[in-house]
C-alpha cells in the first residue's frame, strides 16, 4: 500500500483551517494542521513532508517568515501560499522567498487541488527529467545543450521551447494536461494565466514547424485537455 502524501497545513482561520484539512483528507492525503507560524515552525522538523501550504498573514510569524525558516531546513519542499492580498508586491514576495505557487482568498477547492496535483506531477517527474537524450522520430533532442538535430542540421532551443519539449517527451504518445505544463513552466500568478496559456500555444507552434521534416511525428492538440507529443521511438538515457 503506497504512503500517503504529507502536506503541512498553517492556517490561523480555525474554520478555514478545518475546512482545508477535511476536504485534503478526502482526497487521501495527510494532513498536520497548525494555528500560527511559530507553532507551524515549532514542528516542521519533527515530520518529513511533501508539501507545505502556508497562510501570509498569521499571527507570531507571517507565511514569509515561516517559509524562510522552512527553507532552511527543507530547501526543496513545495510552498503554496494562501493570502488575502493581491497586490504585486506580496506576489512578488512570495515567489522571492521560495513558493511554487500562490493562491489569493477566497479560493476554489477544486483549484487548490489542482495546484497540488500540478506541483506533485512536476516532482515525481523529476527524475524523468534527468534523461540527457529523447530520440523524437528522426530527430536527436538533447536536453542540456537544448539543441534538436536531423542529420547535420542543430537547432539550438530556447528554455522555454526545451521544457516545454521535455514535458511533451516524458509523456510522449499520451496527453501533456495544458493546465499543468502552463502552471509548471510558467509559473503565472492566476491573473496572468490566460496569457501564459497563449505564450504556450505560440511556443507549442514553433515546435511543430521544428519537427515538419518527419511525417511520423506529431504534436496534436487533445481539445479541452492538452496536447500529445505522437513518436514513434521511446526514449534512451
């Protein structure tokens, strides 16, 4: 039977507290909840965790802060914050003391859920990740220099064209979920999601042009789902 997932919940709204931990244990995850950020702080290291969601404004010590400490003990946990402000600057401060996303109050619990599953999908395809080579057709994709090459040709990728490659590869002949590649390459805050989701679409455009030259190749677009990457070959380490 696999563990569960362990997510550390601080939260000061009692009520809001419940209801997040309730609904995350419905959805069989772990949950530990704690009511201010130095009681949060206080038991971080007595648990191993996979993902840590922290309210901004708490009482003792504000997600920022807790999040620092955190960083400190655990720099690769995933941090989601939890916030009534939506200012640009409590934004930006989130993401500068190390969150992987960032949700504004009052939020959807589906859209909670999904942020989750989005930032767990990107660690478990870590080490997916880690394969230097995906043969695409007749074409070479080398995934630390970001070049694609046929034949002699080299194309030399931009990042944001090679990630985006990268998460097509990883789940080559099956559906890359739009949400998720939008969410985990760009990383927009949820007002600039429409147009992070429309720099992906020109990007998914560019790869096609890049890879017109074998017929057995193919990025479709799955509507209402996302895009599949159709190959013929597996990839090779």
């Amino acid at each position: 039977m696999d563990e569960k997932i362990k997510i550390f919940l601080c939260e000061d709204d009692e009520n809001l507290g419940m209801l997040l931990k309730e609904y995350l244990q419905t959805k069989d995850f772990a949950v530990d909840l704690f009511p201010d950020g130095e009681a949060g702080f206080k038991a971080f290291p007595n648990n191993k965790y996979d993902l840590c969601i922290l309210d901004v404004m708490m009482p003792k010590k504000d997600g920022f802060a807790l999040a620092q400490d955190i960083r400190k003990m655990d720099p690769e946990v995933p941090i989601i914050f939890l916030t009534a402000k939506s200012m640009k600057d409590d934004v930006l401060e989130g993401f500068k003391v190390g969150a992987d996303d960032y949700l504004t109050k009052p939020f959807n619990m589906q859209e909670l859920l999904l942020r989750i599953e989005a930032i767990l999908r990107r660690i478990n395809g870590k080490k997916s990740k880690d394969i230097s080579f995906y043969q695409i057709g007749k074409y070479a994709f080398d995934t630390q220099k970001q070049t694609l090459t046929n034949d002699d040709e080299v194309t030399k990728l931009t990042t944001k064209e090679s990630e985006l490659l990268v998460y097509l590869c990883i789940n080559m002949n099956e559906i890359l979920d739009r949400e998720f590649a939008v969410n985990t390459i760009w990383k927009p805050h949820h007002d600039f999601y429409q147009f992070a989701a429309r720099s992906m679409d020109v990007y998914i455009t560019k790869l096609r042009k890049l890879l017109k030259d074998d017929d057995r190749v193919e990025i479709m677009n799955i509507h209402g789902k996302g895009y599949k990457l159709i190959a013929p070959v597996e990839p090779k380490s």
